[in-house]
C-alpha cells in the first residue's frame, strides 16, 4: 500500500503531499490523522523553515470522503464529526506555525 502522506524535505522546506490520487484525495480517518501528525511534527521542527502543503495527481482534496463515511460503523455523521475533529487539529497547526506555509491547489502533476 502507498503511503498516504508524502514529505519530501529539502533544504529546510517540506512539501506535504496528500496521496490518495484515485480517491482526489478525499479525507478517511487514516488521511487526515497521518495528515495531521505531519503537520505537528513539522510546526514543531527547526530544521523545517517553511511547508508546500500538495496533493497527487489531478485534485488537491476532494474533502470528506462520503464512501469511508457511509461505512463508518457508527454511521456517516459520526463519521464526519471523526473527521472534523482531526481536520480541524490539522488546520490548527498549519494557522499556528510560525512559519511560511503554502497550500498548492491547481498545477499539481
């Protein structure tokens, strides 16, 4: 299996790319709690001194994705509400770090 979230670093920037291409990227639970680790550790890392957030292949992120809710044991709006809480973590690391970030939405290849 591929991994989902790619980090490349290179000279002290970090490019974060969402890799569920055949999904467009669309947030399960896996995703976006990968997603959001990511973020924490780079935020945190002083050897990180900006962020490239991407994603593969032809879309950025396509949002929640509606097939892993559907099947959420629980039922799609607890689903989402798991979802939210680990984006939401993610959005906050990103708006609290202290240094430039990126988010790449159109041109990816």
């Amino acid at each position: 299996m591929a991994e989902l979230v790619l980090v490349k670093k290179s000279e002290g920037i970090a490019t974060v790319s969402l890799n569920r291409p055949e999904a467009f990227n669309a947030f399960n639970f896996e995703l976006i709690d990968l997603f959001a680790n990511h973020m924490v550790t780079l935020a945190s890392s002083p050897k990180i001194h900006g962020v490239i957030i991407t994603g593969e292949g032809k879309s950025f992120c396509a949002g929640g994705d509606l097939k892993w809710a559907l099947n959420f044991p629980l039922g799609a709006p607890a689903g989402f509400h798991e979802l939210a809480a680990r984006f939401h973590l993610a959005v906050l690391e990103i708006r609290r770090m202290a240094k430039p970030h990126l988010i790449r939405t159109f041109g990816v290849q």
